[in-house]
C-alpha cells in the first residue's frame, strides 16, 4: 500500500503472483498487470494524491485482502457522510429502503415473538 501511495506501481505490481484488485464496495474487479496498471492510473489521474491507510490485513492461501478507508475521498466529494450525522442516516434510508425495512420488520416480528 505505501508504494501506492508513493505511485511506485511497479513495486506495487512485482509483490503479486497474479496482480488482481477486487474493489468491494463498487464491485470492480481489475484482473492482470494490464488491468490493475490502468486502474492505478485511472484512478490517481483523478485523485493524484489519494494516499489509503491500511485499516486491516488479512491473508488466505492465494489472497490478501486490504481493507482501507476509500470512504475518506467520497466524503471529501461530498458524495458520503458519517454514518451518525443526520444526513448519513438520510443517506442510508434513502439508499437502502428494502434492507431498512426488512431489518424494522424483523425487529418487529421478534418482539410481537418474545410476548
């Protein structure tokens, strides 16, 4: 991740077998050292200094997954806010209706449940 931040992609690069970048909050995959090459300079073409913390390593046999705060640019856009604030909580409602909803019905049904 520090290369990243120092735009050293190919140091970046030569830490994979198989450079491979799943982006889980807006599901882009950039599969190969084509892909994830284009995506570093995508992405830094829009934000040449986005720097990402690292947050939490984890690794499996053929992974290793990096959680970091992506979150810090779209707020920084405005396109995000803290989740408390009351503009995050309207966010999330009007975002995600169906799983606020299910989680209210669910909440419902076990306290009609536990009288």
């Amino acid at each position: 991740m520090e290369s990243e931040n120092r735009h050293d992609f190919d140091t970046t690069i030569a830490t994979f077998d198989h450079p491979r970048y799943e982006l889980v909050p807006t599901g882009d995959v950039f599969d190969g050292e084509q892909e994830v090459r284009a995506y570093f300079a995508e992405s830094r073409s829009a934000f040449p200094d986005q720097r990402n913390e690292v947050i939490a390593l984890h690794h499996a046999d053929d992974a290793v997954i990096v959680e970091f705060d992506l979150l810090t640019i779209m707020r920084q856009l405005g396109l995000a806010h803290e989740s408390t604030s009351i503009a995050g909580r309207l966010s999330t409602l009007v975002s995600h209706p169906v799983t606020i909803g299910r989680t209210i019905l669910g909440s419902l049904v076990r306290r009609s449940g536990a009288r």
